[in-house]
C-alpha cells in the first residue's frame, strides 16, 4: 500500500475531476457542438518559438489539436469540441506536465470577445454542477463567478502593474518575464480576468483587430494569477498565416531547434476557413483550481516519475 499511498490521497480531487470533465462534456452537448477526436501524431505542428512539439518517428505528438479541427471548421461543421492529451517537450513544474489534457473549442460565426461570453457560461455551468455556487475558495483567494468578469487588456495591465511600459518590455525583449513575473500574479484574484489584445507579434494564429492592427484579436483567461486558457478570433489569411508560420520557423532555426515541414493541408484550406474564434483551456489547472490543489500532480493520476 505505501507505493499506491499518493494515488489514495488523490481520490476525492480524482472524483471531482471527473464531475468536472462530464459537466463539461454536458455544456457543449446541450448547446449543439460536435465532439471531435483527430489524431494524437501528426506530420507538421505549428511553428510557434516558445512551444516544442515531441518527436515520434519523422512526425510528431501534437502540442494542440488546433490545425486539425480548423480544417474540420472549413469543412463546414460550425461547432466543435474535444478533449484530448497534447504533448509538449520540456514541460514539467507545478503548473506544467509533458502530457497534459486540454479541451479546445471553435464556433464559426463568433469573434473572441463572444468566447469570452461563453468562457464565463462555461466555468459556471461547471461550478453549480460540482455544487460549488458562484464562490471558488482557492488559496487566499475567493474568486467570484457571477457578476462582471475583468477585461482589461495587455497595455492596461503593463501600464497598472509592469515596472515598465509595454513598448519597453518588447523592445527589451522582456515581455514573457514581466509577464510572468509582475502581470500574471495580479490576475483572476477576485474574479476571472481576461487579459486581451496581445501585440500581434505574440498572436501567430489570430486576426488582427480591425480598429487597431498592432494588435492581435487574441486573450487568455486568468483565475488565481494562473493562467487557464488562451483564444483567438481565427486568421483566415492564406498568405498572412505563412508569413507568421515562416517567421517563426526562422526563429526556431537560429536557436538550433527541429526544424518542422510546412503544414501545407492546414494553410491550403484557410480560403475556406469561415469568421471563427477558437480556444484551448487547460483541464488540469481549471481541476486546480476546483479542488484547491497548489499543485498539478494532485489532479493527475499518474506523473512521469510515478511511472
């Protein structure tokens, strides 16, 4: 019994958990998504700096389901949903493990601030299903759901919490470590918080907002300074989307990282990609924060040194 013990002190947060994953199953259900399954190997990820994709052969775990299921909105299904493992190499803290549960979800017809809309549906359907009402204890926090969620977007934030400007930070090349280090504790304290209108250079995958095009229609969620869950408005430009993707598969090669092919059958369809938004929120951190756990280990079953 000593080598099961952690699995036994896990049980109450595993129960819950999975209240959690059929409340959100439920959600999607009821309002007419389509669950989705695409595959867990895939030949060509997207090319993003900051995230690197496991091998398998000469292709790879998916980081994200995302270039598969924006293909399934081109083809006509106008709401979709999954909950899958993703796999990202060198991801391994408190927050953070190498394979990891994501639900991600794509509405044709809808911009990011109505996903907003549906983030705050979402979170308290899921909520009044586990009992919780619209109080989450987590921590020291007591994070309301009812009411008006914080929007506030990324000049705002740096500007009230940064020690410098959103302009210094990227011409430093500092914006992730003041991100981290002085915005992102700020966050979600007293209500979920929706950080938005990221520089367009850190959208790779989302639209430009027409009334200002430095920056990119994207937000992430935050509950508790953590952040659960990053949307865009969708990039339906062919040619915009292989510049970003080139761009960023320049970056990768210079810092040595594997090189990635192209993933041709994902740009050829963006002419046929509708008006979308899409979003991924990470299962395991919104568990978390639903069972007050300060670790991610607490709401897995296994981690990789347990195996």
């Amino acid at each position: 019994m000593e080598d099961g013990w952690p699995l036994v002190k896990k049980r109450e947060n595993l129960w819950i958990r999975a209240g959690m994953i059929q409340a959100v199953r439920q959600y999607f259900i009821d309002r007419g998504y389509l669950e989705v399954e695409t595959p867990n190997r895939i030949p060509a990820p997207a090319p993003e700096y900051h995230i690197d994709a496991v091998p398998t052969g000469d292709w790879f775990l998916h980081p994200s389901p995302e270039l598969c299921m924006k293909r399934l909105l081109a083809a006509g299904y106008p709401a979709i949903f999954q909950i899958c493992k993703c796999f990202r190499c060198g991801e391994r803290g408190g927050l953070h493990l190498p394979e990891f549960t994501l639900l991600e979800w794509y509405r044709t017809g809808i911009d990011y601030r109505q996903l907003m809309e549906e983030c705050e549906e979402l979170l308290r359907h899921v909520a009044g299903k586990l009992g919780l009402g619209h109080m989450i204890p987590y921590g020291r926090d007591h994070i309301r759901l009812d009411g008006s969620w914080e929007r506030v977007s990324v000049k705002e934030a740096f500007a009230r919490y940064a020690p410098c400007s959103l302009e210094e930070a990227l011409s430093g090349n500092r914006f992730d470590e003041i991100l981290v280090t002085h915005v992102e504790p700020r966050l979600g304290r007293s209500c979920p918080t929706f950080l938005y209108n990221y520089p367009l250079s850190l959208g790779a995958l989302a639209r430009a907002h027409p009334p200002d095009p430095s920056v990119a229609e994207r937000f992430e969620l935050y509950l508790a300074g953590m952040e659960l869950a990053n949307a865009f408005s969708e990039l339906t430009d062919e040619g915009e989307q292989r510049r970003r993707f080139a761009q960023e598969e320049c970056l990768r090669r210079q810092a040595g990282k594997v090189p990635y092919p192209t993933p041709e059958p994902f740009l050829s369809t963006l002419a046929h990609l509708p008006d979308s938004a899409g979003i991924a929120l990470g299962l395991d951190r919104l568990a978390m924060v639903l069972t007050g756990a300060s670790a991610i280990d607490d709401v897995v079953t296994f981690t990789p040194e347990a195996l």
